[in-house]
C-alpha cells in the first residue's frame, strides 16, 4: 500500500469553500473512479490554519496515475471545480507526498 500525502494551502478566507467542494463534489467523484481517502484534517494548531491535509491510499503508483488522470479529465470534475472558483481561487497551493508504511506501522 502506498498513501499519498496532500496539503492544501488556501487563500485566506477560501477554506470553507475548499471543504464544501469536497463534502459536496469532489468524493462522490472519487467513489465513481476508485479513489480511496484514509482521512482528512484541518490544522488546529500549526504553521497554518488555512491548510486542508489529506491521505489517500493507492495499491500502487500505477493505479494511482491511472485513477488520478482519470478524475483529473472528468468534465464533472473540471464543471464542479469551476463552479466552486466562480467567486475566485481558492487554493495557493498544493504539496503532495508519496509514502511508504514501515514495519511496525499501524498502517499498512
């Protein structure tokens, strides 16, 4: 099992609608193709707190170029995202991290 570690920066003030396009588009559209999340954070305490974190598990890199791409061309996706950024940009950027669970990890 390979987790893809995403974090999100908004733009001050848009977090809100970073989440509501989640809750609202962005996972049903992950259930259409395949994509599997192993959790979602906001920072409470940190560096920022304009920051959505999330995890998403992949069987392998393979699938997750595969599955990723997929989503990424879907005009649901591009029509909900638009949709979501009508009132302007809301993320300033993203970091995405690939890992790998070690042996004793609870997670596997």
């Amino acid at each position: 099992m390979i987790y893809e570690l995403r974090i999100y920066r908004c733009i001050p003030g848009r977090l809100p609608a970073l989440l509501k396009r989640f809750e609202n588009a962005t996972l049903k559209l992950w259930d259409k193709h395949g994509i599997r999340q192993a959790g979602f954070w906001t920072t409470l305490i940190g560096e920022s707190n304009m920051d959505l974190t999330y995890m998403l598990k992949w069987e392998s890199l393979a699938e997750r170029e595969q599955k990723w791409a997929a989503f990424m061309s879907d005009p649901a996706w591009q029509s909900a995202r638009a949709d979501s950024e009508k009132d302007g940009q809301i993320v300033a950027n993203i970091t995405s991290s690939f890992l790998t669970p070690t042996a004793f990890s609870a997670a596997k």
